[in-house]
C-alpha cells in the first residue's frame, strides 16, 4: 500500500524537490464543500461500456502514475468514449494551469496546419507547449494527447507549478487564494495520506500543510470539470484525486457531482476501492522500493522550514 500511496496520494513535498507537481489557483469555482453523507457513490456501471462524457457528464479516471497497464486500459476508455461520438475536454494532471495559453496555441496551430502532418510531431508540439514539467512519465500521456488531437478535443492543464504549491504550503489556503474551509474528516485523511506516504520523513505538522496544497489541487480540478461540463469532462488524475470521500468530487456541486463517474484504477495492495463508484484492479508496476528512493532525496524541511519557505522562486 505504502508504493501505491507515494504514487497517487503521497509524496507530495518529494514532488516539489523532484519534478512531480501540485496544484493550485486563485479563482475556484463552486469550492463549497459536501459533507460527507452527501458523497456516497450511486450505483457502479454494469461494464466499462457504460462509461460516458457526454454534456453535461465527467468522467474521472484515476491512476498509479507509473503503470503503464492501467494506463493501457484507459486509453482504451477513451477510444471508446470517442467511438460513441462524446466529445469531452480533456483534463490532464501532469499540465500545468499557467501553461493553458501556450498549450490553447499549440492546439490553434495544429487545427489550422496540414492533416496529414504526422502525428508524433504534433503531439510533440503539444507537450512543448505545457513545459514537459519533468518528474511525469511522458510516453504513458502521448497516447492520450494524440487521441485528443485526432478528434479535436480540447486539452486542459488541471495542474499548477511547483511554486505555486510552495505558497500553499508556506502561507496557507486562504492567504493564498483559496476555499480555506476544509472539512475536517478531508483535512484528518489527507495529512495521515502524507505522513504514511513519506516514509517517516514528514511529521505531523508539516503533513498538515502539504495536505493544504493536496485540496487546492482538488480545487482546482473541480474547477476545471465545472467549466467545461457543459460539453462533457474526461479528468485523467492520480487516485488519491478522484477519490469522492476526500477528493475532486467533494469540490463539486452536487448537481454536477451526481452526473460524475468516478472510476480508480488500482494496484493490489490498495484497499481504497469504497472510495470509487467502480474499481479496475492491474498488476503492479515493478518499480525501486519508494521508500528507498525517499532516502536518496535531500532532507525534507520541518514544518516551520516549509512555513518560512519562499513565496515563489
């Protein structure tokens, strides 16, 4: 459980030192949070052949980010999706929001050039477009950016910088432009996510603040799928997002909540499945023990370190 954690919930301040990012943005939508009881998942889909986007619909499928397999079947999703003529946004967790103009011109550039142009430069193009955030495994997401420019759908960055992520973290929610009334069981299961996920690294203090930058990431992914659910949301996130006890569909109106499905994708050792409306279980990905990793990395600062940090860099 403890890989799965560091993959999709967890690692979160290894992220700010390595290259994965985080989240945020000053202009949330409907952030108001849902209680609890009113978060409770409806009934599954009979069969992957149920999923749709269609207006006014979000799908949101979760992931390990590294595994390629689960990755494989959500293509597959997509494909079929787009088979059945929806033709959602598609919301991206490795772009970052303040990469959206560049990437709207790249898109712009691709519509407009010629259609035989091969489509590993165009995907290129794109990827050029978002920053290529490093600490993102790239070929895992070509497929999907391909699939989006071969059926014209429009790509969102559900995403922010590292920096912006270290303002959350040293200032807090609210003096940084977000929806700071958290409840509380979301703010309790996020900071035991990070200590958990950080091998003994993180105490509990500083697993508070991270767990801050964690729900303006939801925050804004919420907002994301609000804008654009008038055409139809595909969200490609890790797990710990799409979870609708703690994550994403918390953030939502219930409106837009209840015409969500909420699919996670999940490596045996996770036992989050009571968390999704469905569950598609892969192998795990073979991959170095995290821990390991962990105590290759430079030490992580303490939480009045973190609170000192930077307001940007």
């Amino acid at each position: 459980m403890l890989r799965v954690l560091i993959q999709t919930a967890g690692g979160l301040l290894a992220s700010l030192l390595t290259g994965a990012t985080l989240a945020a943005d000053p202009t949330g939508a409907d952030t108001r949070p849902v209680p609890a009881a009113a978060s409770a998942p409806p009934a599954a889909s009979a069969s992957p052949g149920a999923w749709r986007a269609g207006p006014g619909q979000a799908l949101l499928l979760g992931e390990v980010h590294d595994n390629a397999a689960q990755h494989a079947l959500r293509l597959q999703a997509l494909a079929a999706l787009l088979a059945q003529d929806d033709r959602p946004a598609l919301l991206l967790e490795p772009f970052d929001r303040e990469r959206q103009p560049a990437i709207d011109l790249a898109l712009q550039a691709d519509a407009a050039g010629p259609t035989d142009a091969p489509i590993d430069a165009r995907i290129d193009a794109v990827i050029a477009a978002s920053g290529q955030v490093a600490g993102w495994h790239w070929p895992l997401y070509r497929p999907y950016i391909g699939l989006a420019l071969q059926h014209g759908l429009p790509i969102v960055a559900a995403n922010v910088s590292r920096a912006e992520s270290r303002r959350i973290i040293a200032l807090g929610l609210g003096p940084t432009g977000w929806q700071p009334e958290v409840p509380e069981d979301i703010s309790r299961a996020q900071a035991a996510a990070i200590e958990r996920s950080h091998c003994g690294q993180v105490d509990a203090g500083l697993a508070v603040r991270l767990s801050q930058a964690q729900v303006a990431r939801d925050q804004f992914m919420a907002r994301m799928i609000s804008t654009h659910a008038a055409r139809g949301v595909v969200l490609l996130a890790g797990n710990g997002h799409v979870r609708r006890d703690i994550g994403v569909p918390r953030w939502l109106s219930p409106a837009l909540r209840a015409r969500c499905h909420v699919v996670g994708f999940l490596e045996p050792d996770d036992h989050s499945g009571s968390a999704y409306d469905e569950v598609v279980r892969t192998a795990a990905q073979p991959r170095e023990d995290p821990c390991a990793q962990m105590r290759r990395m430079p030490a992580l600062p303490s939480a009045q370190a973190a609170q000192a940090a930077p307001a940007s860099r």
